[in-house]
C-alpha cells in the first residue's frame, strides 16, 4: 500500500474536541450510563452505613440476589420490520394517566441516603410524569411532598401501626392532601433481619462512634450536608435511640389480618393497593376484598430471606386476576429491560426503589432525573428493538423466563 502525509484540511473533521463539562455533579452523572454505575457512584460518595441501608436485604440476601437473577435470566423474542419510529410509554394506572411504566416506590429515612430526600424523588417524579410514593417512615411530611408535586401523582404508603389512631391519621392526612393512592404494606409483622445494619450499628440518627467518625473522613461532603441542614424528622416520631431495626419491631403490628385490611379500604376514599403479596391465593384473597390493584413484592428482599421472586409469580397471577386487578410488580429492577419484560409478562405497572435512591446518593435531585432518564431510555429502546410501538403490545410471547430452580412457582 502506497504511504502519504495526511493533508491538513484531512485530519480537520476528525479533530472534534468536546466541550469539557466543568460542573463536576453533571459530568459525574452524565458518565453513569447505567443504574449500576450510579450504585458504584453512590457507594463511593456515602457512608457505609447509610449506603447499606438502602443496598443490603435481609440475612443472607438470597431473595434479592435471586429476583435480580430472574431479571437476568430473561430472553426476548423480537419482532421485525415494524414501524417503531414513533413510541408510546405511558398508559393509564389505577385511573390516570403515567408516561412511564414504572413510578417510585416507598423507602423509609429518605434524607438520611442524601439531605434532598423525597422532595427530590417528588419533583423528579413530577418532571418524568410518574408517580411518587411516600412511606409512612418518610423524612418528608405528606404536606412538603404535596407542594414539591403539586399536579402530579402522589400515592401514600402505609404500615399499620400498633397505634391505629396514629396511623389513620397519616391516612387522614394524605387524603386531605389529594394523594390518589394508598399502598396498604402487609408483609411486615415483625422486622427482617437485615444484618448489615446491624453490624453497621444503624441508628435513628447516626451516632457519632469512633466507627461513623472514622468512615466520615472519606464523606466529608454527605456529613456537612447532614449536619448543615434541617435536622432529620419522621413522619412517627423525631428521634430514636436505637437501630432502625429495633424502632420496626415497637412500631409494627403483628395482629393486623383481613378484617383490618378491610376497615382500612372502608376509611380511604381513592384508590387502594395491597402491597407485599407473595402468594396467588393470597392474591385472590385481596382482589375478593375489593383492592383496586396488588403489588407483587417481596420487599425489595428486605424481610423473609428465601422469599418467592416476585417475577417469577407475575405470570400466573397476572393470568387469573389481571381482569379483574391491577398487577404492580417491585423486587429486583434495575434497568428499563426488566421493566418491559414485567410489562410483557402482565404487569400493569412497576416500582423502583434502590435504583431511585442510588441515583439520589449519587448526586441528589439531579442524580434521580439521571436514574429515571437512564430506565426511560432504555425502556424505550428496548421496545423498539422488540418492534412494539406502545405497551398494550407487549405480551407474553415476547419474553421467555429461564429458571434456574428445579421446581416451578406455586
């Protein structure tokens, strides 16, 4: 091959010098291209304690290692030579209408993963046109997450208490505030036993031993936010002397059945969603009791370790009572491809939760707007590549579940 010098007017179009980002929180975002490198972002700008918190599960973490796996161990079956220039990713859930298909999901001590805390998630979910959750142990009141998303969808979750009147005047509170959904959470008798925590120490709130002092040196921005800003409140309480686990165990009922599911539905005047079903019979039970719609979870695998896997129930359940119920699904989602498989499988919506929190460990209000422009894109993509153009296309034939376990679900 005959060699030459390069001319000049040559190499000109293939110098292209990008404009340096010099705010250093979007060009830290703009590089994480996936939910999983804002966890490795989050994990590395947050306190042990308080990042495992929101990364660890229950014992072992079998269940959680086991929904993110069934994830995984999806194959899609596209379609081709179909017109998907233009796509549709929103629908209409529990009355109204969403742009996604998936909204955020209730997490407990909010601020205590990054000071911005809910009001963040609220206004980020009001921007993307999905709807946010509160928990009942939000760090944000039901009337500061109201003004934050003031035309947007705003659901209430709820732990029944074993002070009743307590709780049903958080429920009385969020429906004076207009929030349109209560998610009733009913797979919490008692705590799971989630040892990170434990061993971490975690308080309500943290307590400045030799261990949090020592791990403050690497995190000096999370503790100057921290201590620089509004103390942290609950909406049960303001201070506790004890871990996260221990204040669960004196807050939770145990004795709370369907007879009490049943009041609860007869004092909420929207819609109502039971959330924690794990089992179809328990399924039917709800749906027989009049619930607008179910959330198949295992609690992001934060209470039963070993627990069912929530996408591998969502076929059968989805089946029976998809006509008569609206079928949500959590547990496991950590990229917009397992949101269009659950959507394919008959979910009707999904939630997420650590994959909204790491975004806000990793960079606060800014860093959820990445979380949801990341499942966004690629719940879009992955429905074009599947030659769907909306997501009452996408059924069960697009998506094979690969199981790893000798059994099937019951």
């Amino acid at each position: 091959m005959k060699r030459r010098l390069p001319r000049p007017q040559e190499l000109a179009p293939l110098l292209q010098f990008r404009k340096p980002q010099v705010n250093l929180k979007q060009r830290r975002l703009e590089s994480a291209l996936t939910i999983e490198d804002l966890r490795r972002i989050a994990k590395r700008r947050t306190p042990t304690a308080a990042f495992d918190y929101t990364d660890g599960a229950a014992e072992e973490e079998l269940s959680l290692g086991r929904a993110r796996q069934a994830f995984r161990d999806i194959e899609f079956h596209p379609t081709i030579l179909r017109n998907v220039a233009e796509i549709d990713t929103g629908a209409t859930v529990l009355g109204d209408r969403v742009d996604q298909p998936f909204g955020i999901a209730p997490t407990g001590f909010t601020r205590l993963m990054q000071t911005e805390g809910e009001i963040a998630g609220a206004r980020a979910a009001a921007r993307a046109g999905i709807p946010f959750s509160l928990s009942t142990l939000g760090t944000s009141s039901i009337e500061d997450v109201k003004a934050a998303n003031p035309h947007g969808r705003n659901w209430f979750q709820l732990y029944m208490w074993k002070d009743r009147d307590r709780s049903m005047a958080l429920v009385e509170r969020a429906a004076a505030a207009g929030f349109d959904t209560l998610l009733v959470t009913v797979d919490v008798p008692v705590a799971g036993a989630r040892l990170r925590d434990t061993r971490n120490g975690m308080s309500i709130p943290p307590a400045l031993t030799l261990r949090t002092v020592l791990d403050a040196v690497p995190h000096p921005r999370w503790w100057f936010d921290l201590l620089s800003t509004e103390p942290l409140s609950f909406a049960s309480l303001d201070r506790w002397p004890g871990t996260v686990a221990e204040y669960l165990d004196t807050m939770f009922d145990p004795t709370v059945t369907f007879e009490d599911l049943a009041w609860i539905k007869t004092q909420w005047p929207n819609k109502l969603v039971v959330k924690g079903i794990q089992t179809l019979e328990d399924a039917k039970s709800v749906v027989d009791l009049g619930a607008d719609g179910i959330v198949l979870s295992n609690h992001g695998g934060r209470q039963l370790d070993r627990a069912p896997v929530p996408f591998h129930l969502l076929p059968r359940v989805a089946a029976e009572l998809g006509n008569d119920t609206e079928v949500l699904l959590d547990t496991g989602i950590m990229s917009g491809a397992d949101i269009v498989a659950a959507i394919a499988l008959g979910a009707r919506f999904t939630l997420i939760g650590r994959a909204y929190l790491y975004g806000l460990m990793a960079g606060g209000e800014a860093g959820v707007d990445r979380a949801i422009e990341i499942l966004s894109g690629q719940v879009s993509r992955t429905m074009r590549l599947l030659g769907v153009t909306s997501l009452d296309e996408l059924v069960p034939r697009h998506v094979t579940q690969l199981h790893r376990f000798g059994r099937g679900v019951s």
